[in-house]
C-alpha cells in the first residue's frame, strides 16, 4: 500500500517520468503556520547537482493544493505536488523489455502483469521521496522543539568521500552507504508494545525508501558480542537518563527519554553503466544491459534529509496516540 500511518497518515502517489508525484497529509493538527520557504531547506538537501548525484535537476518547487488557508493548517487533508520537468523518457525505451539487475523491474513486471510504468522505475523511483521529504516539512512543524539530524557516516566503506566516489564514477560503478540518526529531546514513554514499538515503526518507514537494506539501533549487531554487564544501561537519576546509552534510547520498545540513535545501510545504487546480463522478457533468452539515463553514482549522499522526514512523521504519528504535543 501506498499509505502510512494512523492518527498522521500520508499517502504518496505517481511515477518518475509521469505528470507529478505528491502526497496526502492527513491528521494535521489546525494552526500550524506553513508557507511555500518551510519547504525550501529540506528540498535543497535532496537535490541533485553536486558530485556523486544524478544529473536529472527538478525544480521541486511544492504546490500546495489543499489543507492551508491564510498560511496555517486547516485540519483538513493537505495536498502537495510537484512537478516532473526534466524527464528522458526515450533513455528507457530500449530496456522496456530487459529488466535491470537490482532494480525493481522483473518484480514489477511480475506483479503488475506488464502494466507497470517501466520509465526511470515508475512508482518503485526514488523520485518519490521528495514527496516524503514534503511530509516530513510538515511533522517537523508540529514536532517543534525535538531535533532529528541524519549524517553520513561513511560511503562505500570509507571515511574518505571524495577518492571513492571519483574512483566509482571513473569506472562507471556506484557505491553504498552508512547513515546515522539521532533524536534529542524525544520525551520519554514513545511507542507502543508490540507490534508498534519505536523500533518496529521507525524500521517500517525506513525500509520504504528506496535502497535502504539494512537497520540498527545503538550498538545494533555489535550487541551480540557484549556481555549483559557490558551492555546494559545503568541508570543514574529519576528521569531515567543512563550513564551509557548502547541501547539507543529505546527499552521495551518505547523510548527512554535518552537521545535515539539509529543507523541505516544503503546499497550501491542499481543503476550503473558496467554491462550486466539479464533476461529478455519477450524471447526469454539471456540477454546483456547497460543502464542508460541519469543516475546517482551513490544514493546515500541524498538520503539524510530522508530519514529525517520519515522519522518525524512516525513521532508525530505515535505521539499523537500516547501523548499531547507540546
């Protein structure tokens, strides 16, 4: 399904190379002060434009069809679109039929009965995000005072950004990525057992942006190698604040009231322009593809400001079901 959420849901719609793509912001709390420039921060830290990122450029500017009257929520549904501009779509006619390895195309092609929007991946395309990055403007808002910031941790397996990508681009591979987040000031008693714990929810969201593989929550696997002593948080005053803090903030699945600390792996990007060899989908034969198009030689360098989004959007979701926002 394409919507998220309960008490804040949002719902993303269209396709890289269709009209527009936008989302559904529903459960807004009213009278919370939204012009066109609170968007413009976020958006820009998504944009392509500097080494490593596709040379596709949107304008990304949001139309805001609904939900906002005289600059403040209404409390009904908000609506916001954009646009889709500089789109090739000729650069996929040629791969209609040979699905790209690591993409989403065979799946598609499989569950959609050849129905699909094969143009720069249609609906599967990271294009959508900006609709994510929309919403998450929006969550931030109403969040206020609770800080949420994402950073690169390390690219292809190094702290050394610069020499691997350039060796990546210069051989027409692409790299992955380590991003890690953190929330401050999250009160204590977030999420819910079980099914809705902080980490199940915030590890749903995750996994639904485009090349995330993998998640953690502090010492994250590294735990299993730790003795209980090791790793358990001693707690030092009333509020629950720890002297260490390997868990991550998060005990029983709601947090703590210590900072959240969380770390997502993202995989080299699919689209590269080493040939791979797939299938032919109308002779069944094995058949050879170079990706052709725009693409980002490292997805992970656009991704922070993701995580961001989609982590404000759970906390605005689950605060709304436990506590009053403040």
């Amino acid at each position: 399904m394409n919507t998220f959420g309960r008490n804040f849901r949002i719902s993303i719609f269209g396709e890289s190379h269709g009209e527009r793509v936008g989302v559904v912001i529903d459960g807004c709390p009213p009278g919370i002060s939204i012009s066109d420039n609170d968007f413009t921060p976020d958006l820009n830290r998504r944009k392509s434009g500097f080494n490593g990122t596709t040379g596709r450029k949107e304008a990304d500017f949001p139309l805001i069809r609904s939900g906002i009257f005289n600059g403040k929520t209404t409390g009904t549904p908000i609506l916001v679109v954009f646009e889709n501009k500089d789109i090739r779509s000729g650069d996929y006619e040629k791969m209609k039929d040979t699905p790209r390895p690591g993409h989403a195309d065979m799946v598609a092609w499989q569950k959609f009965k050849d129905f699909h929007d094969y143009r720069g991946g249609g609906h599967f395309s990271g294009r959508l995000t900006v609709a994510l990055v929309a919403a998450g403007v929006i969550a931030k808002k109403i969040l206020k005072t609770i800080k949420i910031e994402a950073t690169i941790l390390e690219i292809g397996g190094s702290k050394d950004f610069d020499r691997v990508l350039e060796k990546a681009i210069s051989e027409g591979d692409s790299l992955g990525g380590i991003i890690e987040c953190r929330i401050r000031d999250l009160p204590p008693g977030v999420g819910d057992p079980f099914f809705d714990s902080l980490e199940s929810v915030l590890s749903h969201i995750m996994f639904s942006i485009p090349g995330i593989k993998a998640i953690e929550f502090g010492e994250g696997f590294n735990c299993s190698k730790m003795s209980g002593s090791e790793y358990n948080d001693e707690i030092i005053n009333i509020e629950g604040k720890t002297k260490t803090n390997h868990s991550g903030g998060i005990n029983g699945g709601i947090s703590n009231g210590n900072e959240i600390v969380f770390r997502v792996a993202v995989r080299p990007t699919a689209s590269i322009k080493k040939p791979l060899m797939t299938v032919d989908l109308t002779t069944g034969k094995p058949a050879e593809v170079i990706t052709g198009g725009r693409h980002d030689a490292c997805i992970a360098l656009r991704i922070p400001v993701i995580v961001e989004a989609v982590t404000a959007i759970v906390l605005v979701d689950l605060m709304s079901r436990t506590c009053k926002h403040t």
